[in-house]
C-alpha cells in the first residue's frame, strides 16, 4: 500500500546532545503505558545514502552535524525495533534559507510505504513528527528522504521512532519439576508450567519439548503431568507460551533431565569389585568411628544422635537421622552430607516439631523429595515435602 500525505512542520523546541550515534533515550513505565525512544543519528550505524552528502554550516544540527544534499540524492535511516506496536517517527532537520519546502519522506512499515512531504524552511533545530506507523518486531523498516533539485538543498539529519503502544511478549515458567532432575532410567518426573503476559492477553498457548532424542513427543498442554524416560541420556525439556497473536516468550524456561542407564554407580555403589561378603562388616581403613556424633550437631543442643537413614540423590549421600534436643527433650531430624559415604559433613537440623521425631524414612518420587519420620506420641504418621531439598 503506498499514501502521500501532506504536512507543515512542527514539534516541540528542545535539543539533545549524547555521545552516541544509535541511542535508546528512555523507557519509562506509568501505569501499563510504555514509551521507548529510538533515535539514528547521520553518519551512524543503520544509515546508507546515495551520491554525495556534505556537511551542513546550518545551526542547531542534532548531535555534532547535519547533512545536506540535492538533485535526487537519497539518505536512509534503517532500523529494526525488539518490540512489535505502534510508533510514532519524527525527523530532525536544520533550518537555511535555501532549503525547500517540498521535500518527500518514505516511510516504510508494516502497511507497506507512506510518503510524507515535509517543509524544511521552518522550525529547524526541532523534533517534528511524520506520523504514526506499525511496525513488527524484528523486521527492518527504514524512512528515506529524497534531495530536491537545485537550487534548493535538502537536509539529513537524525530520525527517532517512538514506541507509543506495544505488543510485549509473554513470560511461561516451569513450576515442576522446580529444578533440573537425576532419574533412573524409566522413571517418572512430573511437569506443569504457567504463563503470564504484561497485556493480560489470553488464553496462551503452551508448548512443551522435552528433548531431543528423549523419545518424548512435543506437549500443547500446560501442564502435562507425569511423564516417563525410558531412554538415557540427558535432554533439555523446553516451555515456551505464546501470546493469541503468535507473540511467543522470547527465552522458554528450561530443565534438565539426566536419565541414568542401569549400574551407572550413582544411585547405587558399584559393588562388582567388592570381594568381601556383605555378611563379613568391617570398618573400613582409614575411617575412625563414629563418624557423627552430638558434638558435631551445631545448631542444637544434643545428648545423642541415633536412627540414621542415608539416600543417595544428584551424586550426593545424604544422612538423615534424629538428633535428641536436650532441652526440648524430643528428637528432631538432623542432616549430614558426604561425597564418599565415608567422610561426613554435618549440615543442619532439617525437620522439628513440638512432638518427637526419629527413624525418617527419605524417598523421592516424580521429581520431588518426601520424609516420613517416625512420630508416635502423635499416633498419627506425617507425610513431608521438601520445598528445597535437602
């Protein structure tokens, strides 16, 4: 679609002086209005021109200079806004009596090109407006302007294109699993997402990927549920959620899932080289027993340390057991973490309640990590969920 449209200069007096070519001068946030200025400059990145284009002895240039031309030369400002909507463009231009006053500006956009005819004899020295225009995201536009013949001049000076409303990507995030995952192979892990969008634009579509080669096919659901590996490896499950009109989240959350093969020794150590019986303990060398005790507890006072319960999760042995509080005359659930399942690390009490607890029972299921400790004075049995495990 091409229009030519017919104007009188006019703008609002001001001047601008930044180093910088390419600037992004502002964006500020009011309410759910955004404006975002950008501004070319001559001589700048995302300029072209052709024939020859001197430097301009008119006062009040934008920036160091102004250009000036004429007989048909072209100066072209290109850009390619991150944000699809409407801009308004305006152009600056400096003031000489030999300037014409009917001089064509294309505008192209995403309607096709506008033709604007602007009067550069008056309010030179001033940001003066072409007119408002949709442009879309990633896609380069560009606004040239065509040197009238002598003895009239033309000037080329600075563009700034003004986001006035647009269309802002939605946001998707992944809420379970809430952080990459270690299974065995075969197992399950559990998979929602949500999507938020700053426009409050809905519904959002969903898209799931879990992975190249993972054997999984893509997902539209939001939140897909349980869903099994049965082949090893490690894939990087993708959420991505897309606005009505196609907008999509410009970085998708992600996860990564690590499927173990059988006797990869990580879950499980590897015994093929042990030649004692399991039936012949022994302490093992090097190792000075116990390797926990109360005295090691430093965020509680304890008399004794008893019940332990170790689980082996993402290449770490983690040591559960109860810790007998003194002064609360109760056990609470203490932690301690080793590389090795030899050399332990005290961490902190982990799980205490009015009541006494010991003998807890860890397991993990579906990507999450649960605790059943032993709590009978209650005569009733607790279930816990780890919010950050350990």
């Amino acid at each position: 679609m091409n229009a030519m449209t017919r104007i009188k200069a006019g703008g609002r007096p001001g001047k601008v002086l930044i180093a910088g070519i390419v600037l992004l001068c502002s964006l500020v946030f009011a309410g759910s209005s955004v404006r975002a200025d950008t501004i070319i400059d001559n001589g700048g990145a995302g300029t072209s021109s052709t024939g020859s284009w001197g430097v301009s002895g008119a006062p009040n240039p934008y920036g160091a200079d102004a250009l000036w031309s004429r007989d048909g030369e072209t100066y072209t400002w290109s850009f390619t806004p991150s944000v699809s909507g409407s801009y308004d463009v305006s152009m600056w231009w400096t003031q000489w009596p030999s300037r014409s006053s009917a001089i064509p500006v294309d505008i192209t956009s995403a309607s096709g090109t506008a033709r604007v005819i602007i009067d550069q004899l008056t309010n030179g020295g001033n940001w003066n407006r072409l007119g408002t225009y949709s442009f879309t995201a990633g896609i380069t536009y560009a606004v040239t302007i065509i040197s009238q013949p002598g003895p009239t001049s033309t000037c080329a000076d600075a563009v700034k294109v003004t986001l006035l409303n647009g269309n802002y990507p939605p946001d998707g995030t992944i809420e379970s699993p809430s952080g990459d995952v270690t299974i065995p192979q075969g197992g399950v892990v559990n998979f929602s997402g949500r999507g938020t969008d700053p426009e409050g634009a809905a519904p959002l579509a969903c898209l799931w990927h879990f992975g190249n080669g993972s054997g999984i096919a893509d997902s539209t659901v939001c939140t897909p549920g349980n869903l099994r590996f049965d082949l090893p490896g490690s894939f990087v499950v993708t959420f991505t959620v897309a606005a009505p009109w196609g907008l999509p989240d410009p970085t998708p959350d992600q996860r990564v899932i690590t499927v173990l093969p059988p006797g990869d020794g990580l879950y499980m150590p590897d015994w093929t080289s042990v030649s004692e019986s399991p039936f012949a303990v022994a302490e093992p060398s090097g190792i000075v027993n116990p390797v926990l005790t109360a005295a090691d507890v430093t965020d509680a006072v304890c008399d004794f340390v008893a019940d332990p319960f170790m689980f082996h999760a993402n290449g770490t042995w983690y040591l559960f057991f109860e810790a007998h509080n003194i002064i609360r005359q109760a056990g609470e659930i203490g932690l301690a973490t080793s590389a090795d399942g030899l050399h332990w690390t005290y961490d902190r009490i982990v799980l205490s309640n009015p009541w006494h607890n010991s003998y807890p029972l860890v397991f993990g299921y579906d990507g999450k990590y649960y605790m059943v400790p032993e709590s009978g004075s209650e005569q009733a049995v607790y279930l816990y969920e780890a919010s950050n495990f350990p």
